[in-house]
C-alpha cells in the first residue's frame, strides 16, 4: 500500500503522452537537449533511434528492439511525490485499471537518477484522443463508471483522507475588482478594434453577473464523501482504442485529495462543455454520473454542492476572459468562457440534472436510444 502523501499542486499535464510528472523548481536544461546517451542501458534497453521529444514537457518517445517506451524527466523533482504517484499507479495497473505504471530499472527502482535529473520509463500507448460529445451516450456512461473505479480503488490503496475539509472559496468582489481592472485597459465604446468592442462587452457581462450571484456563494466547510483523486480527469488525459475503450488515463501528476464529488462535476463539465451557446450537454453529464453512481455511489447532496461550488468558481474565475480576450498565456484551462453565462441562467436546471441519477426513478433512461447514437455532439 502506498505511504500517505497529499499532493496538493493541481497542475495539469500538459502533454498527451505523459503518464505522470511533478512540478519543475528549475535547473531545466535546453530543451533541445534530450536524455543521456546511455541512459536507456538502466532499463536493459538500446535505443534503435534518436530520443523524439514530445511537445509539452521534458518527455521523449524512445525505440528500442523491445518497442516503443516514453521517457520522462523530472527536473528538481520531489522525490516523495514522486514515488508516491508511481506507488499508486503501479497498484492501479495492477487492480486491472487502464493506468499505465513506471517500469523498473535492473535495480528495481521506477525513478532513476542521472546527471542530477529523475527519469522515469513507461509503456507507449496506444489510442487516440476524443473529445466527450463524441461519445456515444453507452460511452458517457462506461466512462463515469471507469471514474468511480479509480475512486473506489484509489479509497482501498491510499491511506483514509479526513472526512470535512476547509475549502476556500473565491469572493466575488475580489472578481469584479479584477474585471474593472481588466477594463480600464480596454479602449471605451466607440474606439479600439471590434474585437476589442467585444472584450469590453464580456467584461461587462461578468461584472453584472457576479454582482447578480453575489449572494449565492457556498460555504466554506465541505463535509462530504473525500479522497484521492486523479486531479485533471478530462479528454486530453484519455487515449481510446477503434471500440471507443479507454485504453490509458493520463496525467497522473495532477494526483490530489478533495471531495469525491467535486472531481465528478468537474470531470462532466469539462468533458461534456459545447463551444458555443448549448452550454452543458446535460444527458451526457447524467449519463456520466449514473456510471459513476454505479462503482461509486455519493448521493444527491454532495453532487450538487460540488455543482454549485464549481459553477460559483467559474464565476469568479476571470483567467479564461484573460486567455480569450487580452491574449494572456496558460489561463484557459477551464474551458470557455461563455459557458458561465449560460450555466448562470440554468443554475436550477444543472442542480437538478447532475443529481437526476440520484433523484430520479432508478433505471436507463437511454434504454430506448441506441448504443451508437452520438446525439448532437
């Protein structure tokens, strides 16, 4: 059983083929550089080609007579974080779970050192990325259900996580203060370009919507189902074979505890997230639930608490109005900002439809809507 260690950075891996990484404090070197030439010889493996670094991080695709490997570095990495992540990935792969574990080196060890770096060496794997309203409704539901495995098994391999936890919770002054900062470098109505017409005009739009929903922000104390959690469970961490299978769960770096129910919601809404004005498609996100529901069943109550928590975070949450309309790098990992307006406007009918599968009669509601239907997606 791995040792109890809290990973609390929420950082997302970045790139699709990296199983797992852990944050970098510097002393990176170029990188065009790539790993030590001999390096692979910890492993008992030669390289039949150049290293191909991969974009995204300091990882590489390596062939060898044995087949393809990725290869990641850690740069400054904490090695207790480290080892925990792969303590739990190896238990993961080896409950059966579609998580890919470190492989050892001749001595045993999954993280080597060299020239001052970590490296750890991980099966390539096969698949494909598909974004959620791809998925077939049966999909949506295989894939909540493969989320409440890795719930139910990370529950069983990790020590108990305590029950009630302080969660801070954003003030919507501190967002409106940052809107009107946003604004004032904005040219006023009647001058600047149209794109920059319409920043303003979003801008605008947040600024009433947080002084509308001033009033509805959740509590800070949390009491609910709480544990370890994958931390970044979203389509770029998904690879899926020709069946629609999910063949690996990436990003294992972003490994944290928090309540169960808060992974489920933010899970459904970023995998389920339109581009444009249909907001949340919501028989995906209850098709997803109810196969959560069925290897790790919550209740109502917690799942719209964590609805309500993650909708009130995005409002408050005015990085993505940077990344979209001032250009700013690395601030848009919640998906679009539009969804905010719309997810304001149906704040009741979200409430209710991720909480359906525990509210409504038990049952498949898509009993009737074939396995292969794609919906609207």
């Amino acid at each position: 059983m791995p040792t109890s260690r809290s990973a609390d950075e929420h950082s997302a891996d970045k790139h699709s083929t990296d199983p797992s990484a852990a944050g970098a404090k510097g002393g990176e070197r170029p990188e065009d550089e790539g790993p030590p030439p001999r390096l692979l010889k910890r492993w008992g493996l030669d390289a039949t080609q150049v290293p191909e670094a991969l974009a995204g991080g300091r990882c590489w695709r390596v062939r060898t007579s044995g087949g393809p490997f990725c290869l990641k570095e850690y740069a400054a990495h904490d090695r207790r974080r480290v080892l925990f992540q792969h303590e739990v990935t190896g238990a993961l792969d080896a409950a059966g779970l579609p998580v890919l574990a470190p492989l050892p080196a001749r001595t045993g060890r999954t993280l080597v050192t060299a020239s001052g770096h970590g490296y750890a060496l991980y099966p390539w794997v096969a698949g494909r990325e598909r974004g959620g309203l791809e998925l077939t409704f049966r999909q949506c539901e295989e894939l909540g259900e493969l989320l409440g495995r890795l719930h139910a098994e990370l529950e069983r391999i990790t020590p108990p996580v305590q029950q009630s936890l302080l969660v801070p919770t954003p003030r919507a002054a501190d967002a409106a203060a940052a809107v009107e900062s946003m604004l004032e470098s904005v040219p006023a109505d009647g001058g600047g370009t149209d794109f920059e017409a319409l920043t303003a005009r979003r801008l605008r739009e947040r600024r009433a919507l947080l002084a509308e929903f001033a009033g509805h922000q959740p509590p800070e104390i949390d009491v609910s189902t709480v544990g370890h959690l994958h931390g970044a469970f979203h389509a770029g961490h998904l690879r899926y074979a020709g069946a629609g299978n999910v063949t690996a769960v990436l990003g294992w770096d972003a490994l944290t505890t928090g309540p169960v129910a808060g992974e489920v919601v933010r899970a459904a809404a970023r995998l389920f997230a339109c581009e444009d004005e249909r907001g949340l498609d919501l028989d995906r996100v209850q098709a997803f639930v109810r196969g959560h529901r069925a290897a790790f069943p919550l209740d109502a109550g917690q799942i719209q608490s964590a609805v309500h928590r993650e909708w009130w975070e995005r409002l408050c949450d005015v990085a993505p109005l940077r990344h979209r309309y001032l250009g700013e790098e690395g601030t848009g990992e919640r998906g679009p900002a539009g969804l905010v307006s719309w997810w304001s406007a149906q704040l009741e009918r979200t409430l209710d439809a991720f909480a359906a599968p525990y509210t409504g009669p038990f049952g498949d509601p898509y009993a009737e809507v074939p396995d292969d239907s794609t919906a609207y997606g």
